[in-house]
C-alpha cells in the first residue's frame, strides 16, 4: 500500500437528495427486477402453493424462493452434500431454514415446548439462537413446512416478515435487572413488530389453509405491492446495556429512563452490517442518533421512517438499497427536516445516555420485581443434546417446570426470566441435573463470543464458521492465557460471508469469511459496539491470524492501561486507525510503522 | 424329375466322375432321402460361402421348419435364434417367432416345430406367452395328429418348479397327438453345452425326418439376418469401467450404482430394452471363508488353477443346488442332509436350500479331505446376470450403462450380498474390465415415434426408461412420455432425479407422478399414483399409448396389473372380465410390455 494508494481512496460523496433516479418515482422496468417480481407475486403468493405439491423437486422455484424469505423460510441445501450429489444425479438436498418471529426474543415455556418439538419433527433435531432473538430451525423438508407452520401457530407464532424486504423481527434489550423498563419495552417492541409486519393473506392462505382473504386495493396498506427496497431492522436498546448494538439497527431506539420511569427514546437511524467484498460502494454503517421522541411516539415514528425508506430508498441496485446508504444518500439534515415535516412538528435533539457493553451478564441476577433470571452461556446459540451437557433435553425439562418466560439474548444467549424466588431452587437443579449451569464457566473469551450459522446450510457462506469459530477461540483462549489476560472481555465475532450476521464489523477482533479457511481480520471495533472496526489483513488463513493476533495480545498485556478495551488499544498502539462512518470503512489502514513490533513484556 | 432331368442341369458344372458319383447316389435314393439330401448340399454351399444372399430363404424343396420359443430373459430366444440359423444353413425354410405372437390354431398347419422355452417364478411360462400356455392347456386346443415336434426347456434346478414350462408343453402336445422327433432336455442356468447338443441332434433327426411340403405358417416373422453378436455369454466382451457411483444419497436404506461401460471398438450394439449380461466375480473373503472352511486337500484344480482363483472366477459358491446337496449329504454322511434328498422331500428340501449357502453347509456338515477338483466338479459354474440397459447407444455411443441396486439380506446372522450386486457395488473400480454380452430383448421395445409410452417402474426398474427417454430425445420422437417411479424415500432414492427435471423442463416428459413409500406415515406405492390418474391413463390408452412395467415381478409387476385392470374396468365402464381381456388384448398387440424380475 502506497501512500498515493490511499490519497486515491474517493472521498464521501456528497449527499445528493434531488437524486430519485433509482427509488419508488421511476417506473418498474428501471429498478432491480426484484422489484417486478414483488409488484407480480400477488402479494407475495407467487406460485408457492403450487410448488409446494411438486413431487419432483424437495425445492422451489427461483421466483418462488424470494417470496418465501417475506414468509420468514429461505430455501437453502446440505452444501457438504452439493458435490457428491450432483455427481449422484440428485438435485441438491434442499432444505429450509425458518426463521421464527418472535419479537424481542421473549418465549412463553408453551412455546419452547412446540419450539423443541417442531425441531425434532421437522427439523435436524437441533434449535438456533439468532444474532436477531429469535430461534431457526434448520434442515426443514418442503413436505415438512406446512406441518412447522401449523405447529407455530398453535401457540402463537408465525414467521411472518423474519426474512424478506419488509420489516424484520424486532429486536428489545434484554435487561434482566430492570424488569418492570423491560417489560414495557418489550411490550412496545411487539407493538411495533406487528405493527409493522406486512398484512396480505398469503401466508395463511399458503400455509394455514386460511380462507382466502377478501381482495381489496389495501392488501398492503402501509407497503403496497413492492414492499421495502430491502430488509428494515428495527430494536430497541436500554442504556447502560447495547447488548442489540443498537447502532446497526436501520432503526434504533435508545431507551430514556429518568427516575426509574421510560420516558421516551433517542432514535438512531441508517445502522447496518452488510457489505461485499471488493466493493467500496458498499460498507457497514452505524447508526446516526438523530432526535429524541416521548415514547408514545415510536409507532408513528416508526412508519414515518419505514416511510422515507419506503419512497427513498435504491430499488434499482441492491447493494445500494438498505437504509444506510438512503441516509448518507439524502444526508442527515435532509432526513430530519424529513421526519420532522412528516411528524408534523419539530423533534427534540438526543438526550444524553451511556453505554458500557453490549454482552450479556450470565449466571443469576434478581429483578427488581423480586422475581430471579439465570442467564446461560450457548456457544453460537446451538441448541442441541451434547455427552455430558444435555442442554436441549434440559431446556425442555426446564420449560415444563417454568411459570416465567424464556428470552433469546441479541448474542444468542438464553435467560431463563421470571423465576419466582420459590422455584428457584428447583431451576437451578435442573440446571445442574443437565450440566448447563457449568456453561457459564466457559471462558470471558469464549462468552463475548459469536459466529453465525454458514456452512453447511447457509447459501451465502464462503467460509465456515459456527463449525469453527470454537476451535479458534480455544486457540486464543491459550495465547491470553499466556498474556495473563483471561478476565479481560474481548467482543470477537465471525460471519462466513461478507453479510456480516454475527456483527463481526463492530467487534474488538472481527472475521468475515473469504474462502474455505480463509478470513478478513477486522480489528478496532468499539467493546459497546459504538465504533466499527478495520480491516486488518485480507484473506489470510489461521497461521497468520494467529501470529498476527499473539503478537498483538502480547503487546497488549506489556502496555494495556487501567481498564482500557482490546478495540481501544489497537487503535491506540497504531495496529489500525480509527474507522470514522461507514464511509471509512474502506479506507485501508495505515498502521504507523512501529506498531506490529511490540516490546516483550518485562 | 428323373435321373435324367438332374443330370442334365448339373452337367455342365460338374467333373465327369462327379457327375457319376452323384448319379449312382442320386439314383439309389428315396424321395425323402433326395429332400434332406438337397437341403445339406445347400447348406455345404452356404458355409463354403458360395451363397449370394445368406439372408434368403432355403431352397425350394427343401422342407420348412418352424422355431417358437417363450423367453423371459432373452436366453430362450437367443438359443432359438441360432438354432433357426443353423437349420437355415443347413437349407431349411425356417420360420422363427416368439409365442407371444403365436396362435395355437396355426400350430395345426405346421409340419415341424421345434420349442424352446423357459420357465419362471412358481413353473410359470414366461409372461408373453401366457396366452399361449393357457390355450394350449384349454379344451379348446386342437388336434396335433400332423405335427412333429421337440422342446428344449430352460429352468434353473434352485427353483422347486424346475423348467415345469417346457416339461407341460412336452406333454400337452403330446397329448393333442404329436410326435415327439427328439426328447425333451431340461437344462439349468448353464444351458450352453445342453442347448447346443440338443440342437444338433434334433436337427440331425428333423433332417432324416422327411416332410411332404414346406409348412404354411402364418402369424411370425421370418428369421431375422440378425448379425451374429461377436460377443456372448461364453464369449463376452471385457468392457472398461468409466464410471462406477452410488446414486442412492446419504442415509438412503439402499445401495444403488450407476456404471458406464465404454464399448468402443467392441462392435458391441443394443436396442433400448437390450439386457447386458455381466460376468461377475465371487467376493474374495466369501471365497477365503469358503476355503477355511473346506480345508481342501489340493489347493488346485486339474488344468493348474489355483482353487482360490477358480471359486473367484468361476463357480457358485453361494447358491446351493439340489445336485451339491446330494454331493455333499453323500460326503457328509449326515442322514439330516440325506433325508433332505429324498424324492418326496421336495418341500423341505427346498426350504433348506432357500435358507443356505455352500458356506453354511461346509460349516454345520463340515467334510475334510476334499480335493479342488471333487469340490468345484459339484458346483454349477458361476452365471452371468442379466441388467436392464439404462442407456440409448444413440444418446450415448460406444457406452451402455446399468442401473445396479445391492442385493444385501442377513442369513444366519452373517450380512449376505448378491454375487453380481455385491461385485459392481462393492468391489468394482472405474478403469478396470467387466466381461459382458448384450442379451437382445425384443418384448420390451419403444413404440413408433409418434406413439405415446407408458412408464412405470420401481427402484432400479426405472433403467431401461432411462433408455427409452434419452433415445426418444435423440430420435426427436413427437410421442408424449408419461413415467411412474417409485421408491423409499425422494431425498436419497429417486433415482436420476436431475434428468428426470431436465426432460421434464424440454417437455420430453410429458408427465411423472412419483410415490415415495416412506415419505409420509402411509406407505404410498406407485400403484397408488396408476389410480390416481385413471382418467388420464385411459385417455392415453385410447388413443394408443404403449405401456411398460419394470421392476419387481411378484411386487410391482402383480400390483401394476391389479391396477390397471380396476382403470380399464372403471374408466371403460366394463366388467372385470371384459377389463382383463382388454389387457390381454393390449399384451398380445404389443402395447403392454414387462421387463419383470
């Protein structure tokens, strides 16, 4: 890298708010032909119902596929099997990933039950926390769906919008502590999520056998026929806690507690993870903090921002149309005057607020109500039975014995909430019966760490990592060790693609997948998820992250000052600069030239 | 014709003391004699290739022949091809035709006729000729008073029924009042040498059997000039492996092999419906358990081969036939084993037989001293099995491909396999050889181009579809295609599902309705799917679509049959046995064919 290389990198485009060349204004044959397949699938029905009955295929065809992602299922296959079935003059051995809705990622035990069931039935066996609380189920049969379905909405659940260009689960801290502000978030959260879940029959007519609706021009009040430019990711987060890293949120609500009482929330637009490779037009983003509303407010909040996104955003390049981009596209002097004129009246500037982490506290901690939570420790959310450590029979055990609820952690963590003082005994027994409370001895490492799904279901992923991401850590695990530096938090995520999932672009040490064993390193991620990370080494395999990274945990342990974060002192030490907007997060890093040298420690 | 008269015609070609030879023998000759004389002259000039058109009937005079045979497999018809070829070049006007195309009442104008037929399942004749056997046994049948006859009867010993088609059909013509020429002669799976020596002898017989005229046939074809196949079942040609892969998927019940043969330079050619013959070989830790336990007293046999090489190449060492059990109950002394060889034993000895291998009787009856020769001299020699082609030689030339499923079951607690099943699927590698033969099969055959087929199959019973449909792709046939298939389980089992997709998206396949047993709590067959669409499938019949069956003979085959007969009688509104003779009818036309095992 050249010093003219980087004098080369572009600038940040000025905003250009008269632009509407490529949203909803033009018509449909100059936008993505996504866009004419939303407008001709009938509300999102497509021919899936027909598809599903064809015995030919355990697939769907590739219109057919986008619709499914509006109905929370993406049609994905067993990538270990691809080759070798092709060769067998199979088609590949399709599966579905559904992806429940479930906002804020509180469960009733009922529902776990039918969770555990349903995966059991119809699924591998196994349950996924999400990066999103919600759960998955993984390796679903087309025949298999319906049945899923059904199930879900027995107690209560769908998937409805968990995938898709609309709307998607809403996230909500998780806070054990506070439970009476938890509770009242949590109902907004489910407000806005069903406020804002798109309305067609379709997925009760293709999956409940629903009557068919009565056909009006207001199928889709609030959308309309062509639904978001791309996903929409709403959540609500409660200071001091950023556990849902609020500021990756499309639209982020920072709740305003004064005096024990919400008052209202700071909202943050234009969050969002995704990015391709190689493309500088395309990066992570975090959130703007922008006004401050009372929390009456947040439904109509909610629309007029979906709104702007809606009418504003790119439809006629993908890569170009999550919301981060429409807002650095119209500039955010633009976007307030915008909210405000649909608002109707001023907003209110930010109120102050202090975040210090976004992990979760596990072990138990008692709410304010007098009830108990324990939250646990699941590496990558994977619920599953394990020799020694039966925690998807324990979960059920546990569920049928629970009268509080159970709540999936933004970092695919499990709190079984609500316990009251008089059954804690009898959780906290069945924890130990089978050998979950030991999972929260894991390692501080392993603990603030989170990898996505990717192989071998995932369609998207380049590289493994669920599968690895363990094996890795046990390897860093022993270079902190080494350091003396085992208590000391560090965020490290990894995504097996470029779209980021897991969050690894605001983690202290970041890895997205570029080929099989081959990673970007991200490092500089701020601990509480406020400054995204840069990236360090490009397409690099174990030996080098490796090397790379013990040097600079070495470096780390001999200079680390009195509680500062492993993302601050990469920064601080020259490792990598500071990633300013999501704009610069393209910019390769200029390490100053002393850095990667480190002093042994004395 | 006088002395005189053939004089004169072949003076000119003859030297003076030839002329005299066959003047005086001529001369001394009865009429018959003069026949069968001019038909071996024609055949002497034939072999000496002076005959311009090999292919053409016999001399006139020369006394016709006619050869029928019921075949399941294709051996039956094989062995009538070469034996109506040697009449033929013996001079004989023969006419040859499968007694699925055969009436009974023209058997009344035939003079001679020679049977070769096999037998299958509980002593059934083969399928096509079914109408045949039950007119023959029928009251219905005519007197036979003028006809002259000799069967040559093809069975397997294993069966309890053993060649019981052939020893029928010897009777009955007996008792409508023919005249055998020769003995009937049962043979087993290794008929070669039995076969040919009962052709020769009864051509020798028809020939010293005079007949006043040549015969009037009506109904078959005559002998086709079907070009000798090089290669056979004694010869076969040893075909390279190009491919040789599971295409059952992770977590199928099933084995199933797809195997691509080359046979470039072979000269090898197949029809779709064609059979390939292969040669397999004996597992090698079956042959060394088989060894441990005979603890043989010479380790080769007479000619020098190692036993160990002789058992992997060349004999049965599973299957254990009536003739080994006598041999070894008589070695063993065991009175349990010779009581299992008594005349009115049958039943128990065929239990027995079906429950056993040669290993189990080395090892419970276990016999020492044996020489390699005294052991192999009671087994049958190794069989070829037989498989329907998978492929069109247009859509794939110089390759013939095979749809191989494991035969795999448990026998006294020890997992067995099939010889040939268990070699292609187990043991066999791309680049080595496999010895094999095409075994023509012309009752499973593709309809005109513009005539609609019919599909349905069963597990590897989908292989010779795969045949027809990629034939119909290469001829650019306009016939609609129709497939039924069935098996366990869509995710592992369905059996060249990509292509299938493919032909459905050309519009090749019209239509495919599949079942998949074990897909859903109800098990759900194909015969189901056939009842499905009884509406359609009428239709289809109507205007003349051409069905086929293959797969299992007493599964599939029994079910599709029940089925289709509740389709013609529902749907053509028709007594059931009005229904079955539809069918019946559709078989005899050649609209309704079976490739059943």
């Amino acid at each position: 890298m050249t010093t003219e290389d980087i004098l080369d990198f572009p600038a940040k485009p000025a905003p250009t708010p008269d632009d509407r060349s490529g949203d909803l204004s033009q018509p449909l044959d100059r936008l993505s032909p996504d866009e004419t397949l939303k407008k001709e699938s009938d509300y999102l029905r497509g021919t899936i119902a027909e598809g599903l009955l064809d015995p030919l295929t355990g697939g769907l065809g590739a219109r057919d596929q986008k619709l499914t992602k509006f109905h929370g299922l993406y049609q994905q296959d067993d990538r270990d099997l691809r080759e070798e079935r092709r060769r067998q003059k199979l088609e590949p051995a399709y599966q579905f990933m559904v992806r429940v809705r479930l906002p804020g990622g509180v469960c009733q035990p009922d529902q776990w039950l039918m969770l555990d069931r349903l995966a059991d039935d119809h699924g591998n066996g196994t349950l996924r926390l999400t990066t999103r609380q919600t759960f998955q189920f993984h390796g679903v049969l087309k025949r298999g769906l319906k049945p899923l379905q059904r199930g879900l909405n027995q107690v209560m659940l769908d998937s409805i919008a968990a995938c898709g260009d609309d709307t998607r689960g809403v996230m909500c801290a998780i806070n054990p502590a506070l439970s009476h502000i938890h509770s009242e978030i949590y109902g907004l959260a489910k407000a806005a999520s069903n406020h804002m879940t798109w309305k067609s029959g379709a997925y009760h007519e293709i999956w409940l056998d629903g009557e068919l609706k009565e056909r009006s021009g207001k199928e889709e009040p609030f959308y309309g026929p062509t639904y978001m430019p791309r996903k929409f990711k709403i959540g609500f987060a409660v200071p001091p806690s950023n556990d849902i890293d609020v500021y990756t949120q499309d639209l982020g609500y920072i709740a305003i507690v004064e005096d024990g009482e919400l008052m209202g929330f700071n909202v943050s637009i234009g969050g969002g993870m995704g990015r391709t490779d190689n493309d500088h037009r395309t990066y992570p983003r975090l959130g703007d903090v922008i006004c401050y509303i009372p929390k009456a407010d947040m439904l109509t909040m909610s629309e007029v921002v979906a709104s702007i996104q809606r009418e504003y955003g790119n439809r006629a390049d993908r890569s170009q149309a999550r919301f981060k981009y429409t807002v650095d596209k119209q500039g955010l002097d633009w976007m307030r005057a915008e909210m405000e004129r649909r608002m109707g009246r001023k907003l209110e500037d930010p109120r102050p607020y202090e975040f210090t982490s976004n992990g979760d506290t596990y072990g138990w901690a008692e709410g304010d109500n007098g009830n108990w939570h324990f939250t646990l420790f699941i590496e990558d959310g994977r619920v599953a039975d394990h020799e020694g450590y039966h925690l998807k029979s324990g979960l059920r055990a546990i569920a049928e014995a629970h009268q509080g609820t159970m709540r999936v952690t933004p970092n695919q963590n499990l709190i079984i909430a609500d316990i009251p003082p008089a059954e804690k005994d009898r959780i906290a027994a069945l924890l130990d019966e089978y050998g979950i409370t030991a999972s929260i001895e894991k390692s501080v490492l392993r603990r603030n760490a989170m990898a996505c799904v990717a192989f071998p279901t995932c369609g998207l992923a380049m590289a493994e990592s669920e599968r690895y991401m363990p094996t890795l850590i046990t390897k860093l695990e022993a270079i902190l060790a080494e350091n003396g530096l085992s208590d000391v938090p560090i965020v490290t995520r990894m995504s097996g693609c470029n779209n980021g999932c897991s969050r690894p672009y605001v983690a202290e040490i970041g890895f997205s997948g570029r080929a099989p064993g081959k990673y970007n390193l991200y490092l500089g991620g701020g601990h509480h998820g406020q400054r995204l990370a840069r990236m360090y080494l490009e397409n690099v395999a174990e030996p080098e992250i490796l090397e790379a990274l013990s040097g600079m945990i070495r470096h780390f342990a001999a200079e680390r000052t009195e509680g500062e974060h492993f993302g601050d002192f990469v920064i601080r030490a020259g490792y990598v600069t500071a990633v300013e907007s999501g704009w610069d997060f393209n910019r390769p890093n200029t390490p100053r030239t002393n850095a990667g040298n480190p002093r042994s420690p004395s | 014709m006088t002395n005189h008269d053939i004089g004169r015609l072949l003076t000119q070609p003859l030297s003076p003391d030839q002329e005299e030879l066959l003047r005086q023998l001529v001369g001394s000759l009865s009429p018959e004699q003069a026949l069968w004389v001019s038909g071996f002259l024609s055949g002497v000039a034939r072999q000496s290739g002076m005959s311009l058109s090999p292919a053409a009937p016999a001399a006139p005079g020369g006394g016709a022949l006619t050869v029928l045979y019921a075949s399941e497999s294709g051996n039956a018809a094989a062995i009538a091809r070469s034996l109506a070829a040697a009449a033929e070049s013996r001079g004989k006007a023969v006419t040859i035709s499968d007694l699925a195309d055969y009436s009974i009442r023209s058997l009344k104008k035939e003079t001679t006729v020679l049977f070769v037929t096999s037998t299958h399942g509980d002593g059934d004749p083969p399928d096509t000729a079914a109408t045949f056997f039950e007119d023959l046994r029928s009251k219905r049948a005519p007197k036979l008073e003028g006809l002259s006859y000799a069967v040559l009867a093809l069975g397997d010993t294993s069966y309890e029924f053993f060649c019981e088609a052939g020893k029928i059909l010897d009777q009955r013509l007996e008792e409508l009042g023919a005249k055998r020429l020769h003995d009937r002669v049962d043979c087993d799976v290794d008929f070669e040498g039995d076969a040919e020596a009962w052709s020769e002898a009864v051509l020798a017989t028809v020939a010293a059997s005079p007949q006043a005229a040549p015969a009037q046939v009506g109904g078959g074809m005559m002998a086709a000039a079907a070009p000798q196949a090089a290669y056979g079942k004694s010869n076969p040609y040893s075909a390279e492996v190009l491919e040789n892969i599971r295409i059952t998927g992770r977590g199928s019940s099933k084995i199933v092999n797809h195997v691509e043969l080359s046979t470039e330079d072979s000269g090898l050619t197949y029809q779709p419906g064609d059979a390939l013959g292969i040669i397999p070989r004996n597992d090698p830790a079956l042959v060394e358990d088989v060894l441990t336990a005979l603890a043989p007293a010479t380790t080769e046999t007479a000619d020098g081969t190692p036993l160990t090489q002789a058992l992997e190449d060349s004999y049965e060492i599973s299957l254990v036939t009536p003739s080994f059990l006598e041999f070894w109950a008589e070695r063993s002394g065991s009175e349990a084993l010779a009581a299992l060889t008594a005349p009115d034993a049958r039943a128990e000895r065929f239990q027995y037989l079906a429950q056993h291998h040669v290993l189990d009787l080395l090892r419970t009856h276990p016999v020492s001293g044996l020489t390699a020769d005294e052991f192999t001299g009671a087994l049958r020699k190794l069989q070829p099995r037989l498989y329907s082609i998978a492929s069109s030689p247009a859509a794939f030339p110089d390759e013939v491909h095979l749809t191989v499923g494991l035969l795999s079951y448990d026998l006294h607690g020890t997992s067995r396999q099939g010889i040939a099943s268990g070699h292609v699927c187990g043991r066999l590698e791309v680049d080595e050889r496999l010895p094999v033969y095409v075994q023509q099969n012309d009752n499973f055959r593709l309809p005109a181009a513009d005539v609609p087929a019919i599909m349905i199959s069963a597990g590897t019973g989908i292989a010779p579809f795969r045949g027809f449909l990629f034939e119909r792709q290469e001829q650019g046939a306009p016939g609609r295609n129709w497939l039924f298939f069935g098996d366990r389980k869509a995710r592992t089992d369905f059996l060249y599902q990509t292509e299938w997709q493919a032909f459905m998206k050309d519009e090749l396949l019209t239509r495919m309705d599949v079942a998949f047993s074990r897909d859903q709590e109800e098990k759900v067959y194909i015969q189901q799917r056939l009842r499905e669409a009884s509406k359609e499938l009428y239709a289809w019949l109507r205007e003349g679509a051409h069905l086929y069956v293959c797969g299992s003979a007493d599964r599939l085959a029994v079910a599709v049959d029940e089925a289709l007969l509740e389709i013609i009688a529902k749907e053509g509104g028709m007594s059931p046995d009005k229904a079955a003779q539809e069918l019946k009818v559709l078989q005899k036309q050649k609209r309704y064919q079976k490739d059943v095992y």
